[in-house]
C-alpha cells in the first residue's frame, strides 16, 4: 500500500478499512514525530502519535477523503501536544508550594480564570520566546542547554524569555496582584 495515494486510503478508512488504517499510520508516524520535534513540542511524543491514530480512527467516517489528509493530521498531534503542555504546565504549579486550602470559591473561580488566560497568552507567544519559555521554565532546562538545542546564543536565550515574560505580564496585567503573584511563581 506504499504507492496508494492519501485518498485512496482515506477512502477506505472512512469504510473501516484496517489496512487503510495501518498504512496511513506507517506512512505518517515519522512525520508526525519530526513535525512535533520541529515544533519543539516533542515530549510525550509517542503518547501524542497514539492519540493522534486513536483520534483518526474515530473520526473515520467523518473525514473528507478530497481534502488533506497530512493538515488535518499535524493540526490533531499539533493540538494534543498543546494539550499535554496545559497539563505539565498544571501540574507543575499544582506541584508548587501554593497552599489553596482556605481558597474560597471566588478565590477559585479568579484561579483558573488565570490559568486559562495564561494559556491562551502562551500560545499567542511569537515562536522562538515560546519555545525557549517551554523549555525553560516547563521542561526546566539550561540556558545553556536551550541555546545549545535551538543553536543560538546564551543572550538571545535570555532575550527570548526576558521577551516571553514580558508579553505574559502584559496580557495578563488586567488581573489582580493575586494573578501576578502565580505568574512570579510559575515562571521565576
């Protein structure tokens, strides 16, 4: 099934077609591991191609064989790896020494109104200060390490970051000295 085209096989996956299922997947698991590391959002990434496949095949019915195929697959490992990124982002200020207990409900609601604009804030980041403010301040690397990986300098890693918090303070500056206070925490 190496030289059947996109289509074809979508065709037949939209008919439950297994073979069709599991040639789209060796066809694409490659190119759905390289763009995720060219996206530097390569972490998780076999669990984001699983999911990306699991999505496809429940989905099968409703994919347009006419349209792109490949699109339609990096926006899905695109969106999953963003997701897992929430999720880390979480849990690793869930993880800090924030003690919520006596939180009230307001208190709550104000919370994970912040969390959501910072997310949002975070995906709007220009590329380059996302990546280096990910793999910073999420995957807790090195400046050192950073520069190495994305091959630029120590100094433009730390205008980067000195970039994507300013950007963050920015957009979220309409929150309380409470919502400023998580954004110290979850990024010094």
């Amino acid at each position: 099934m190496a030289h059947i085209p996109d289509s074809v096989l979508v065709k037949r996956l939209s008919e439950s077609d297994e073979k069709a299922f599991t040639a789209l997947y060796h066809r694409y698991t490659d190119k759905i591991r390289n763009f995720l590391a060219k996206l530097r959002l390569d972490f998780h990434t076999d669990d984001i191609i699983q999911e990306t496949f699991i999505t496809v095949w429940r989905k099968r019915k409703e994919i347009d064989a006419s349209l792109n195929f490949s699109a339609y697959l990096f926006t899905i490992s695109r969106n999953l790896a963003l997701k897992s990124l929430k999720q880390e982002l979480y849990t690793s200020i869930s993880e800090s020494d924030i003690s919520f207990d006596t939180e009230d409900e307001e208190s709550f609601r104000i919370r994970e109104t912040f969390y959501r604009a910072l997310e949002a804030s975070i995906e709007k980041l220009p590329e380059r200060p996302r990546q280096v403010l990910i793999l910073k301040r999420i995957k807790g690397r090195s400046t050192e390490e950073i520069a190495l990986e994305l091959g630029i300098s120590k100094s433009t890693v730390e205008n980067h970051m000195n970039r994507a918090l300013a950007v963050l303070k920015e957009e979220l500056s309409g929150f309380s000295a409470v919502g400023v206070l998580l954004l110290e925490i979850c990024f010094s």
